[in-house]
C-alpha cells in the first residue's frame, strides 16, 4: 500500500516536470541547415562559416548573451521556414554578417523569451506564435499580413530570380550578385512557359518594357517572356527571353524550307561545277584553274554547312553548333579571298592587253602567293574570331566576341557578324568591284584596236567570261551586305537572299557549261562506246589536247578558264 503511493507519486511529480520542462522549451527555426545560408528566393546555400547562433538579449540582465550562445531552454530546428497564416506571407529581411572581432549592429535580435525584435522595420513577434519566422546568418523571414495595394505594380519575370544570372554557354542559372535596377515593377522568378524559348533581343533596344509589365517590340506585343542579364556579357545590357510566335514561324516555314533546298540545290551543281573542271585539261590554265577550284570547293562546304544549319534548326546546338558556325565562317570567308585572287588575276592579266605568258616556275610562285593569302588571311580572321570567343569576360569586358552558338549556329548579333564578317567582305567585295572596273576599262578600250582583238581574241573571251562570275558573286552579296545594314520587313529580301542561296546554278552557268566540257564528256562518252580505240585514243591521254585545237573557233577555247 505505502510503497505504491510511494511510487504514483514519483510518476507524477516526474511527469509534471517533464510537462513543464517540455512547455518551457522554446524552439527558434533557423531557416536553413548549418553550413548554409539563405537567400532572398528562400534557397539555402553551401557557405563555409563556423558554428551560429543568433544574437540573444536578456531584459533581465540587460545585456547580450556571449556570441554564439543561447538560453539552456532553447532548442534551434534546422531547415524550417516559418508557417505564416492565411492573409500573411513570409517576408525577407537581409543581415549584413560579418565574422570579424567587430561585426556592425543585427538585423535582427531575440529576447530569451523567443520574441524576435527587427531592428530596421521596428516590427516585434511575440513568443506565443514562434512558428511565424525563422532565423539566419544571412537574414530572416517574418510572417507579415499581405497588403492589399490599391495599385499593384506589374510583376515581370526575372529569368534567374534574385542573386542569379543566366549562363548562355552552359543554358543554366548560376549564382551572382548582379541585380535588375528597373523601378515600378514587381519582379516574380521564371522562364517563358513554352519549352524553347530562346534571345530575342536587348531590352531598350530592340524590346521595350510598358507600363502594364508587357513587352513592345516593333508592332507585337509579348506578354510571356523573362529578361536577365548574360553570366558571359553582364556589360552588355538586359537580354529578353521569349518564346517563337507561332503565327510568325507558320508564316516564315516557307522562306526557312527554300533557304535549305536552295543551299542543296546549289551544292550540287557547285559539285559538278567541280567535276566539270576536272574534265578539262590538267595542263590548260593551271593558275586560274586552281584558283576557281578552291573558290568552288569553299563555297561548296559552305553552303552544305549553312543548309544543314538552316534545316536542323534549334535542334543543332552546344558544341557541334559552335564547330559548324566557326567553319562556315572560316569556309565563306576563304570562298570571297579566292574570288579576289581570281579578280586580281583577270585584271594583272588584261592590265594593258599585252602577251603574259608565264614559265612553269613563274606560275607556281605565284600559285604559292596567292595561297598564302586565300587560305592565310581567312585563316587569321577566323582565328581571331575563335580565339577571342573562348576569353574570358572578365578580362576583356570590353571586347567585341563573336559569341557563336549563343543565339543560332552563326554571330550572336549585328555588332559581332560586322565586325568578324560583313566588314572584312565588305572591303573584299570593294576591292573586286574596283577590278572588275579597272578590267572592263582594259577589255573595252583595247577592243577598238582591231589588231590587239585579233592577238587577244581568245583572252577577251576570257575576260567577259569571269567578269560574269564576279558579277554573279560580287553583285548578290553586295545586295547582302546592303539588306544588312538597311533591315526592314524579311520580304524585301527574299529575291536577293534566294539568289544567294542558289548561287552554285549560276556559277555551274557560267563555268560549267562551256563547249569545252561538253566536247570533254563526248570524248569520255566516245571513249567508253569505242573500246576498240582506246589505245589510239591513249596516245594523248597524259594530256588531252587543248580545247582550242578541238574547236574550229578559237575565241571559245578560252571560256574554259572560268
């Protein structure tokens, strides 16, 4: 009987303390694990820092407790923000931490009864409701009511959200302390909602920001897109992030399908222009034979390369896009050096219609030169061009990069394609209109000799022949380069552009089909019906007699040197 009165009394002076023990205990939730910080979006991350704890003030005592240190019946939650009420949402309010011997004032404090003082907004939160905010190094949310704004600001979103910025080489956001400045907006964190959503321009450019939170660029309004700044070009202002129109890329399928099949189209006669010239005669004009061969065979993987580009879409990204722009670039510019080459050879060969004739080791000097600048100068530019591509932004912030692959398989934009493309063309397409001036002032002026005709037949020929191809070249890319630098509706272009993509038929046209190809595909076609000449026929075969002797005219033997 006394032993277990005894004991029920034990029972219950145990439990009421533990009760009492468990009733005092305060819990403070620190928003984030230890080793992490908080941050404005309310993600936590890794930050080497030693053990915290948050500042304690006793009224009591009148006086901090030790850093580091809390009360005996406190117990810190980790990784727990705060449960606000309905009409209330979780607040942020930044400390400035500081880990020296002398650390500025608190954001924030707590009484050792687990209020929590803001010391910037003079705003208490009582023990009684401690699951209202949660604590940090880096700063602490607070359940505030949710005002009601009478004018609310237009929310836009921020790609990246606070403290982050988009990254175009690695298509993620990564961490930086670089923040949009624009007043009158509510940011909000997010990407457009469609799944590809790429740059469609620079606010303040090519975009502008209206007074609803909508995006004005040109006649079309854009109400789903984000805006954020480059990781790779934090200088170079605030990129838009939208998504394609559906009813502008319905209404551009068939400009994007022509481009391609003519880019093919022109590919293929480019290689039968190639064939064709290799039917001619291996001795026959070897210095511009070589000439126009290269000029061909750079156009011709250009345009493969640009018309896998144009049908593969944004599908073709990373590093393989970034591979096949720097290729394009180096191929075009290669093909616009050779047809100088060759300008600057038409006109060293007509400059006073005199008798040029080169000796074997003369022209393979000159070969050499004019390889050492077809192939070298294309070779630095696009060098250049992807060399300053991979330095790094911070060292050089103020360097024009041509950011391949950022934005398509080509530049990034119109100051970048200038100044790596447009601007070198543009001085080569100068130089090749000047010769072909200064050539057709030859070729017109010495005509009216009748002797210089009669010695010069077969060269005037030529002349007119690869003035044709400099035509072909010269004046489309021309009206390239123009329909560049005025802009306007892509419909004002579609012929010029079109002309460009099926620029391989033209030069077939001009080089390709000459009465020297053809008698050259006859005497293979009478070759393989005649098996039984062969050997007659061999004779020669080291070196096919020269198209002027298989012609009865001599003025068309010379159209086979373009």
């Amino acid at each position: 009987g006394p032993v277990m009165a005894l004991s029920a009394e034990v029972v219950t002076v145990l439990v009421t303390t533990l009760v009492a023990h468990v009733a005092s205990e305060v819990v403070i939730f620190n928003c984030c694990p230890n080793g992490t910080i908080v941050t404005e979006d309310g993600d936590c991350r890794p930050f080497r820092i030693p053990a915290w704890a948050p500042a304690v003030y006793s009224p009591t005592d009148k006086k901090l407790y030790p850093p580091g240190t809390i009360p005996e019946d406190w117990r810190m939650q980790e990784d727990t923000m705060p449960r606000c009420n309905p009409g209330e949402s979780p607040v942020y309010f930044e400390s400035v931490f500081d880990l020296s011997d002398q650390p500025p004032p608190p954001t924030f404090f707590i009484f050792d009864n687990g209020s929590l003082q803001l010391t910037v907004a003079h705003v208490e939160v009582y023990p009684s409701e401690p699951a209202r905010y949660c604590v940090n190094i880096a700063g602490c949310f607070v359940c505030m009511p949710t005002a009601e704004d009478p004018n609310p600001l237009p929310r836009v979103k921020k790609c990246c959200g606070r403290r982050a910025v988009f990254s175009g080489k690695e298509k993620s956001c990564k961490v930086h302390s670089q923040n949009l400045n624009i007043p009158n907006v509510t940011f909000i964190e997010g990407f457009p909602t469609c799944q590809e959503f790429s740059i469609s321009g620079k606010l303040d450019d090519t975009h502008h920001l209206l007074p609803d939170g909508t995006l004005r660029s040109g006649d079309k309004i854009i109400t789903d897109f984000c805006i954020e700044h480059l990781f790779e070009h934090p200088n170079d202002g605030i990129s838009v992030f939208d998504c394609p129109d559906e009813t502008e890329s319905s209404r551009n399928d068939i400009r994007f399908t022509l481009y391609p099949i003519g880019f093919f189209i022109s590919v293929f006669f480019l290689a039968v222009t190639l064939v064709a010239s290799c039917l001619l005669p291996s001795t026959y004009h070897v210095l511009h034979w070589r000439c126009q061969t290269n000029h061909v065979a750079c156009l011709l993987v250009g345009d493969l390369l640009l018309g896998i580009t144009q049908i593969s879409g944004s599908a073709l990204n990373g590093p393989a896009c970034v591979a096949i722009a720097i290729s394009i670039h180096f191929m075009f510019l290669a093909a616009f050096f050779w047809l100088n080459t060759m300008c600057f050879n038409i006109w060293w060969t007509f400059r006073d219609l005199r008798p040029s004739n080169l000796d074997k080791g003369q022209e393979a000097c000159r070969l050499r030169f004019y390889e050492l600048y077809a192939w070298g100068g294309p070779l630095i530019i696009a060098g250049i061009a992807a060399v300053c591509d991979h330095l790094p932004e911070e060292s050089y912030p103020n360097m024009i990069k041509p950011r391949f692959g950022e934005k398509r398989c080509w530049f990034y934009g119109d100051t970048e394609i200038f100044s790596y493309f447009f601007g070198p063309v543009a001085v080569l397409l100068l130089l090749n209109l000047t010769l072909f001036a200064a050539t057709a002032r030859e070729l017109t002026c010495g005509l009216w000799k009748t002797e210089v005709v009669k010695s010069n037949t077969e060269r005037a020929t030529l002349g007119r022949v690869c003035l044709k191809l400099v035509v072909v070249m010269g004046v489309t890319w021309v009206a390239d380069v123009v329909s560049w630098v005025v802009g306007g509706p892509n419909y004002l272009w579609y012929v010029t552009d079109l002309i460009n993509a099926l620029q391989g038929v033209l030069i077939f046209a001009v080089v390709g089909c000459q009465p020297q190809v053809w008698a050259a595909l006859r005497r293979l076609w009478c070759l393989r019906e005649s098996p039984s000449d062969r050997h007659p026929r061999s004779s020669s075969s080291n070196a096919l007699p020269s198209c002027g002797e298989q012609n009865t005219s001599t003025t068309k033997g010379m159209e086979t040197l373009c």
